[in-house]
C-alpha cells in the first residue's frame, strides 16, 4: 500500500449498500471514487459528500473498460433485487461476468486489492441448512434467477482465476439478505415492499404460504463485514449474514405489528426457483474476521421503517 491517503473505487457506489459503505470509508478520512451507472442507484444516497476534497463521482458502466488509480477496489455493482436484475438478464450477466473482468484487470494494472460482493444466490434453493461456504450450492442454470446467481458463480471463479494466473489480491464476500435505509421503495424485495405495503396501508403480499424463509442482516453489521475482510489476510469465500432466521409470514406479522397490525396479509404466487430456506453459517467470519451481526431484527426494522415513512411523506 503506498504512503498518503487510501483511494478506494467503490462501483456500484451510489446503491444501497455501496452508498453506506462510502459513507464509511469518507468518515474514515479515505480518499473514494463512487462509480455508478446509476441503475438501480441514486445519486441522493451520495449527494451528502459532492464538492467534498477527497471525494469523486464518476458516471460509467462497469461493462465498458475505464483506467483509474486506486489501491483498493469494492466491486458492488450489480442489481440485486430479482425485479431489477430479471428486467434485462442478459446485461445482468454481462455486469457480472464483464464488470468483474474489467475490475480485475484495472486491479492487476495499478496492483489494487479488489473484494468483491458475491451472494448467497451462488447457493441456489439449498439442499443443506445452514450454509457454510464449503457447501456448492444448487442453482437451476436455466431459471429466471440464473442470470444473477451463474452471474455471481462465473465472478467468483475469475477472482480465483485471476488470483491463480496473476496472483491478484482478492477477497470474495458472500452476502446474505441485507436491509436497512435506501433501499428503494419500489425494490420489490421482501423488507422494503412490507414496510412500503404497511406504510401505504395496503395489505402485504406473501409469495406462496409465507413458509420460506431468509435472515435479515442490518446493513451497519454488513459494512463491518465488508471492511473488515478487505483488511483481512483472507481472501474468502466468506459469508457475510445475520443467522438469525424467520420464515417470511413472521416478518410481515413483525412489520405489521409495528406499523398497523389491522392490515390483511395476502397470498400471491411463490416465483420460479424460490429458495425455500435460507442461513449463513457464520462460524469463519466469527474465527477469522472477528466479526458477528448486533443488530437484531427488531432493532433494525427501527431505523428502516421511520426512513421509508419520511421518503414517502
Ligand atoms: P443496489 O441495486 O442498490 O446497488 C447496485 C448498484 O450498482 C446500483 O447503484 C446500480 O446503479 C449499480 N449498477 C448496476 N449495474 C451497473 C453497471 N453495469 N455499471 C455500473 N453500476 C451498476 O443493490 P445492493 O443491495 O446495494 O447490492 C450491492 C451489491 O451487493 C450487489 O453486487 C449485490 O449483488 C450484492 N448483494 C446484496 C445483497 C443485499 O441483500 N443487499 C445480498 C447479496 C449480494
Ligand atoms: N417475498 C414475499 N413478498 C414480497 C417480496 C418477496 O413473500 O412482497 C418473498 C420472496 O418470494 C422470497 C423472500 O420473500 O421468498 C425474499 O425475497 P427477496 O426478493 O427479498 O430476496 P431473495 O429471494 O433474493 O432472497
């Protein structure tokens, strides 16, 4: 790492966890560069650090080739709720598989270490519970979701490769479901659309009988993660997640008693390859990065709920 200040590229930068992770990487006195195509991003979630001296923003996709100098690469960018990355599949492949190329070649250029946010989704609809990182997952390579999860597979496996071929300095996050404040309202993932649902007064849709179930990790305990595997002598796969674990029925009924419980829950149809369950086994990043979420479900939902009810008041 050379003298002077951290310069730190965080694509996907202006979304909903890489606009939290700027905002600890600037509160750290870091130099950031925030490069976004602005697709599912906002540039509100950045707008607090504009003018700021030791911040940047650049408008690019990571599926184009760019040249910067950094020292350290957060490679975020990428739809991640399955409305926004089903919406054009094949660009989404193509952010994965070429975003990831195009950031690890500027990393093997400038000598930058490079993480990468990869995904519980690399576990498919999982056969084994909870998952530990050694479990391979199964994944439908044909299905609606496939073009995120085989996205995320081929990503982790040019990390590897790269690090194989040319000794590249990676760091592979597997992140499990993250909530919290700037998700958008219209996200369609399951924690903003009930807090959206419950504050418009309308009822809250459980896809199937509401039986599957997901863990809810707070986006504060996720960027610790984060941060603390970049600095870490690890280079993963290493889940990232809160397993405390609640079937989906459950968090509508805790949302609901929170906003109004008088609201009906409605059934809709469960969506294509839907994992049934789902639980990080967390036992690697406790040993190795020290890490373990705080923030309890009913803790988290706090913060989230009273930010959606002032965006959309
Ligand atoms: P998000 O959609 O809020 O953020 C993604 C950001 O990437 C957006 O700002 C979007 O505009 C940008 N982007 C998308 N395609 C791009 C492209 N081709 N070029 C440049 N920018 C592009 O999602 P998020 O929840 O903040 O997720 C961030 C990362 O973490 C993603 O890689 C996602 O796969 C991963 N992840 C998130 C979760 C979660 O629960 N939030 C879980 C697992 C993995
Ligand atoms: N879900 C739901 N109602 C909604 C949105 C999602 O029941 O309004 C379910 C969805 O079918 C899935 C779970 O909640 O079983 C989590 O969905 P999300 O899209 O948040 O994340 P992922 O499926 O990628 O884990």
């Amino acid at each position: 790492m050379p003298a002077g200040l951290v310069r730190n590229l965080v694509t996907g930068g202006a979304g909903f966890l890489g606009s939290h992770l700027v905002d600890r990487l600037m509160q750290s006195g870091e130099e950031v560069l925030c490069l976004d195509n602005y697709f599912t991003g906002r540039k509100a979630n950045i707008a607090h650090w504009i003018g700021h001296p030791r911040f940047e923003l650049i408008r690019h996709d990571v599926t184009e080739p760019i040249k910067l100098e950094v020292d350290r690469i957060w490679h975020l960018a990428c739809p991640a709720s399955p409305i926004h990355y089903q919406t054009n599949p094949v660009k989404t492949a193509k952010t994965s598989f070429l975003g990831t190329y195009n950031m690890l070649g500027l990393a093997r250029r400038v000598g930058a270490r490079l993480l990468l946010a990869s995904t519980s989704e690399v576990y498919g609809d999982p056969e084994i519970h909870p998952q530990p990182e050694s479990y391979r997952g199964c994944v439908n390579t044909i299905g609606p979701r496939a073009c995120y999860d085989e996205g995320k597979r081929i990503a982790e496996t040019l990390c590897f490769d790269y690090r194989r071929m040319h000794g590249s300095e990676i760091r592979i996050a597997r992140i499990f479901n993250t909530y919290g404040p700037r998700m958008l309202a219209d996200d369609g993932r399951v924690v903003s659309n009930f807090i959206v649902q419950a504050l418009r007064g309308e009822p809250l849709t459980l896809y199937g009988d509401g039986s599957q179930s997901r863990s809810f990790c707070y986006v504060d305990d996720l960027i610790e993660g984060l941060i603390r595997l970049m600095n870490a002598d690890h280079t993963g796969p290493i889940n990232l997640g809160n397993p405390s674990e609640f079937t989906i029925r459950q968090l509508a009924e805790q949302v609901r008693a929170r906003i109004n419980p008088e609201l009906a829950l409605i059934s809709e149809p469960l969506p294509a390859d839907d994992p049934r369950q789902r639980k990080p086994a967390i036992a690697l990043a406790q040993r190795d990065l020290a890490w373990t979420p705080t923030v309890a479900l009913e803790q988290g939902l706090e913060p989230t709920i009273s930010w959606f009810r002032e965006l959309l008041a």
